[in-house]
C-alpha cells in the first residue's frame, strides 16, 4: 500500500518547525553558553550556515528524488546497496539519538517544573529519575504514534508546534521589552568576556549544539507524503530553518544580556545549572510567569521534536525494510491511517532502551550532534554523485563546501568527546555485522530487482554494464538480440553484437565469403535491434579460435553478461568447447534455445525448476525483473522431489523453495512441488505449459560435464524455448561440481 500524499506546505512547515524549534535550545543553550560564554550567539550562527548550506544539498535531492526515507533513499540512488544500507543505518540512528536527546529533555523540564512546585509546597522531587520518566515518555509517544494519533497530517495534530511558537514569540517579546527598559550599555557589558574559551571552545560549543537546527532533513524523510513533493520539500526547509534562527539567535542574545546574572556573566551560571539555564534566565526578565513558561515551552518542544524524530526514524526504518536492508515487518503499513506501526515500535523501543543507556542531556547531544554530521556529509557527497551522473555541466561549490564543513565538525567532535565517537563507531560496526549477516543477500536480491526496473539507477550509480552477444548464424540474430535487449539494464546498460572470423589459407579481401557472411550477421543482427529500438555495437573480428576469442573480447571489454546462442550439442566436440568457454568467463552467461525470431514478450508462463539453491538468485532474480518489463507473467518455480524422500525433507525442502521465490521474484509468484524418479521427468511434465523455461548450472571449475544430460534431454524432448543461466565464475568458491541445476 502507497502512503497517501496529505501533508501540505503548511504541515511539511510544521513538522520541521516541531523538529529544531525548541527542544534543541532549550536543553543545550546552557551547555553552549558554559562552554565558550556569550559567544555561543557565534556558535548558533555558524551552525545556522552549516545548516542552510546542508538543506541546499537536501534539496537539490529532493527535487530529484521526491521519495519517502531522506538520505537513504538518496544513498541508494546512488551509491552501492551495501553503502546505502550503513547510510541508512546512521541515519535511522541518527533521529533515534536525537529523540534520546529529546526525551532526556522532556524528563529535565518535567522534573524542574516538579521540582520547583514541590519545592514551593515544602517537599522533595528526589524520588523522580530523568531515565525513567525519559523511558516512559518514548514509550507513550509510541504508543500513541503506533494508534495513528500522531500521525504527521497537513495541519492536524501541530498544536504542540502551533503553541511552542507563541511561547516563544512571548518569550522574545518580554525579552525585547526588558531590553528597551533596561541600560543598553550596561547590558551590553555582560557579553564579557565574549569568547570566554577561545576559539577551541567555541568550536566545540559549535558540536555539542548542532542538533539544535537538525529537523528539516525530516521533511525529507517524509516525502512520499508531501503534495508536490519537488516544490514543496525545498520550500518547507528553508521556511523551517529560517524560522528557527529568527527566534534562536534574538533569544540567545537576550539570555547572555538581559537574562544573565548582574555579576558573573552568563557563562558561569550556566555552568552552575546548564539545563535549566533557560527557565532560570527566563525569570530574571519575566518573574515566575517567564519560568513557567519556559517550563511549558521546554515540555511543548520535547514533546513535538520527539514526535517529529520518531516519525522521520520510522520512515527511514520503512523504506530500508522494503528494500530488505532491514527486517520485512518493518515494511508493513498500518491501514487505514498509513502508519508504518511495527517500524514506529521497534523504533521506539531503541529510543526508550539507549534514553534509559544514556541518562544524560549532553552525552545524547554529543553523540546526536556528530551523527548528524556524518550523516549531512553524506548528503553533500551524495548531491554531488547524482548531480556528476545526471549529466549537469557545472558542477555546484555547495556540496563540497559543505562536505567539507561537516566532515571537519565531525572529526573535531569525535575527538573532542570520545564517548561521541565510541557510540558512532560501535553503531557502525553493529550495522556492518547485522547486514552481513542477516540482510545482505535479500537486500542484493531486491537491488538487483529494482536496478533491472529502474531506467536511472545505474546510469546515477555510474554503471554503464555491458551484454555481450556472439552471432554466427543470422538465423539466430533476431531471438539474441531480443533477449539481449531483455538482460540489458535499462537506462546505461549497452550491447555489443560480435562476429568472429577465422582467417583461412586463402587471402582475405573484402570479396572473401567468409567476410560477407559475417557481414551478413551483423547486417542481419543491426536490423533486428533497430526495430526493438536497440541501439547496438558491433564488433568484428579474425581469429583462429573463436572459443578463445570470445573470452578475450568478454574480458577486454569487461562484460557483465555474455549471452550464447545454444549449439548443436549431439555435434563431436562442440559440448566440450561450450563448457570451456563458459567456464573460463568472468562474467554472468545466458545460454538462449529457442526458435527462429522467437521473442522475450511472448512468454507469459515461465516455468524455474530449481533444486532448493541459491546459487543462481542474483542473476535469475535480474532475469525475471527485466522479463517483467515486457509484461505481466506467470512465474512457477518447480521443485522435484522422490517419491520415497522422507515427509520432513519435503516440508523443509517446500518452506526453502517459498522462501526463495518470494526473494528472487519480489511479487506473486507459484511454488509446485512435485514427486518424480528424475528431475528430467517432472520438468517435461510441466513444461506442457510453459512458454520458457529458465534453467541453472554451477560453475566452479572447468572438471566436470556441464550442458550434457538434463539439457540435452530437454532440448530432445520439448520445443519450449529455455535459457540456461550461469552466475559470474568464482573459482575456488567449492561449490562442487558445475551441473545444470533443475
């Protein structure tokens, strides 16, 4: 089920405004303010520049890629699947640490409040913890986004966002009227010493609160959900940013002056009380009324930016779901409201366990900040990927200067706060672990899908893959060159037509016969990709052994696929020659069998007999996804069995079968199981039906038969056309003897 696209301007808005303004300041304006003093201003300054530099980068993909799932979505565009997966694997982590963050937050401002009230009825708020309150928080907030009442919405559901921008615009109003009331000179005094830790200090002031403008990148992460998603997005994160400095650095300003004590500065009483540095600020202005309201705005804020990062982690965690990077449950949509609801639970269930590992606002703003440092680098570096392979003349100096930004911040963050980097780096090395060993073969399955469907994706991943197509016989040129156009990854792939001939006693001209038969050949072989609207090379070449001269032209040219035509293998010889060839290529081979100018888009009933093995998956998963481009087919995957093989054998044998059908195909598909003698037998039985048959064979060495006996007997005993597939070679790899695998 698509998501519905609901959230306007408006509400596209709201969410990033939910996401930066607030939470982020007032939890850690107190501990930039302890770290370098009044220069903190300078700080969220040049984090707002970093920032905006960032969102031009976000939405230059944005308007590219108008999808769900943010920087992973763009990763996958363009960068390998195993790249993509530990981009979106930070990126999942990265709005998990900074609703941490959030959540800690939520516990400091409810106990301060609570605190103070308590303290003001003569007793002790001792007995609350920031942990657990943070646990129960992340847990609620799960609970209610998982039953849809927090639903990201055009408008609906913002009043947490709507109420936090009042507060502040009070916030800054009493401030400015405080100021104005005030000495301006004497005021002014109190931003000494300015950079209080020099430049070093405000450096890391400048780590510790770059999470503070982290939430437009949500927009992103929730673009399938955007009305006009490639105008909107850009829109919406700049409007969100934008506003988040009109109301953070006025406020700062006023906290390091009118809001800082008469002695000290505001640097020392920050360090004093960092988190609740605000509300108390807040009082020296606006008395108990301005502590409340920070009280409020500090628990609106939590509240909304939690929400906001839960409902951009979940987002992230669904799109990597369905392109199997993660577990398939996450992939599973909550009708009717939408919700990726086992997504937004497991998510949660991180937040509230590392909220409870953590306990600390500025150890989560640490670590949060030099995630998402990673993470906007990787954003420039992707923006400059897409924008080299999309064809775009001159290149923009954003993305490298930003890169660079984000990537310097990052280093000096981890090195800075090693507990930061030590968090990153064990993310990262559990992410590695899980996908090796758990997601990396259904995830390599569902790219080679997607980029068998994807006109772009590997022209944006800067693959041109070549299919190489050796023709001897003209009779055969049409059904090649169809099929070839059929393997040939849309968007970049290429196809090279071949003749090969071998030169003779006689002096070749260009009267020879041999060279107006291969003439003839590729004449023959042009015209028929013409009129399939493939525009191919061609190739010709004089050798003495055209075995050999195949396999020398497959490895100059660095073939991903190299498609045969099936010869006549009753001839002395010629089955031996086959397998030589085929064993010694380094690259996938398609063996075709089938009539005179039979085509790909006449088989709409394709039977894969399989024995239960994944060895062929990537190769057979790409077939199918680009036979699917000519049409709608019936895919069987037939697996036989002995009659005498034991019933557990054969339930486990069938669960095997299920489970590599729903990989290889990505859609419906049927499983047959049936009893036979011989393989050969229950593949002719089926092939009744059939209008292709898709076979494997194994090929580690060059030591066995490898065409003979089943191919045979099928090319013998049924007229339906079969390819016969071959994963690139991998010599050494043990996978015992090459055999066609029926």
């Amino acid at each position: 089920m698509d998501q519905e696209r609901h959230l306007s301007l408006f509400g596209a808005t709201a969410l990033g405004v939910g996401a930066i303004v607030g939470g982020g300041i007032l939890a850690l304006a107190g501990i930039a303010f302890s770290t370098t003093g009044p220069s903190a201003l300078v700080a969220f300054g040049l984090n707002g520049a970093i920032a905006f530099i960032t969102a031009v980068s976000f939405a230059q993909q944005a308007r590219r890629f108008p999808e769900s799932g943010g920087l992973y979505i763009y990763a996958k565009k363009v960068l390998s699947i195993e790249v993509a997966f530990l981009v979106g694997w930070v990126v999942w982590f990265a709005s998990i640490l900074a609703g941490v963050l959030y959540a800690l937050g939520f516990s400091v401002f409810v106990l301060e409040g609570l605190g103070r009230a308590l303290q003001i009825l003569g007793r002790s708020a001792d007995w609350m913890q920031a942990p657990a309150l943070a646990l129960g928080m992340a847990v609620v907030a799960t609970a209610l986004y998982t039953a849809g009442l927090m639903r990201a919405s055009g408008g609906r559901g913002n009043a947490a966002t709507i109420g936090k921008v009042i507060v502040f615009a009070i916030l800054l109003g009493g401030g400015a009227w405080a100021w104005v009331s005030g000495s301006p000179l004497v005021l002014l005094d109190r931003l000494r010493p300015f950079l209080s830790a020099g430049p070093m200090g405000l450096i890391q002031a400048m780590g510790y609160t770059f999470i503070t403008l982290q939430g437009f990148d949500l927009i992103a992460s929730v673009a399938g959900e955007v009305r006009d998603p490639t105008r909107t997005v850009p829109r919406a994160m700049y409007l969100s940013l934008g506003l988040a400095l009109v109301i953070y650095l006025p406020l700062l300003f006023l906290l390091a002056t009118v809001g800082a004590p008469e002695t000290g500065g505001i640097g020392p009483a920050a360090a004093a009380n960092p988190e609740g540095l605000v509300a108390e600020a807040t009082e020296r202005f606006l008395g108990a009324s301005g502590y409340w309201l920070v009280i409020g705005a500090g628990v609106l804020s939590m509240l909304s930016a939690l929400r906001a990062n839960l409902l951009a982690a979940s987002r992230v965690a669904f799109a990597m779901a369905r392109d199997r990077t993660l577990p398939g449950e996450l992939g599973r949509i909550r009708t009717p409201s939408g919700t990726p609801a086992v997504a937004v639970a497991v998510t949660g269930a991180l937040l509230a366990t590392i909220s409870l590992a953590v306990g600390n606002v500025a150890a989560a703003g640490a670590a949060s900040s030099l995630i998402f440092l990673i993470s906007f680098a990787m954003v420039h570096w992707t923006s400059i990927l897409a924008a080299r392979r999309s064809g775009q003349v001159r290149s923009s100096w954003v993305p490298l200067v930003g890169a660079a930004l984000c990537l310097s911040m990052a280093v000096f963050q981890a090195l800075v706060v090693p507990s930061a980097g030590s968090v990153v780096l064990f993310l990262l090395v559990v992410g590695a672990a899980l996908y090796l060993s758990l997601f990396a073969s259904g995830a390599r399955l569902a790219d080679v899908w997607a980029e068998a469907r994807d006109p772009d994706l590997a022209r944006l991943r800067g693959r041109s893959p070549l299919v190489l197509v050796p023709i001897a016989n003209p009779a055969s040129a049409a059904s090649l060159v169809d099929v070839a156009g059929t393997l040939r990854t849309p968007g970049t792939g290429r196809v090279l037509l071949l003749s090969i001939v071998r030169p003779t006693d006689e002096k070749l001209d260009v009267d020879h016969p041999a060279l107006r038969d291969a003439e003839a050949v590729l004449a023959e072989s042009l015209q028929h990709s013409l009129r399939s609207s493939l525009v191919a090379e061609t190739l010709f070449t004089i050798a003495p052994n055209i075995w050999a001269e195949i396999s020398r032209v497959a490895g100059l040219h660095n073939c991903e696929t190299v498609l045969l035509g099936l010869p006549n293998l009753t001839e002395p010889g010629i089955e031996a020659k086959l397998e030589g060839l085929i064993a010694g290529l380094e690259a996938d081979v398609v063996v075709l069998r089938a009539p005179r100018r039979w085509r790909m888009d006449s088989a709409r009933r394709v039977l894969v007999p399989v024995a239960g093995h994944a060895h062929h998956s990537r190769l057979r998963s790409r077939l199918i996804a680009s036979l699917s481009r000519s049409g709608q087919q019936s895919l069987t995957f037939l697996g036989i069995v002995r009659g005498d093989a034991p019933p557990e054998n054969r339930i486990r044998f069938e669960r095997d079968l299920r489970v590599l059908a729903a990989d290889e195909a990505m859609g419906e598909c049927e499983v047959v199981i049936d009893e036979a003698s011989r393989p050969i037998d229950g593949i002719i039985r089926h092939a009744a039906d059939a209008d292709l048959i898709i076979l494997g064979m194994h090929r580690p060495d060059r030591t066995t038969r490898a065409l003979g006996g089943l191919l045979l007997d099928l090319s013998q005993q049924t007229n339906v056309p079969i390819v016969v597939i071959g994963g690139r070679s991998r010599r050494g790899s043990g996978l015992g003897p090459w055999r066609l695998t029926g």
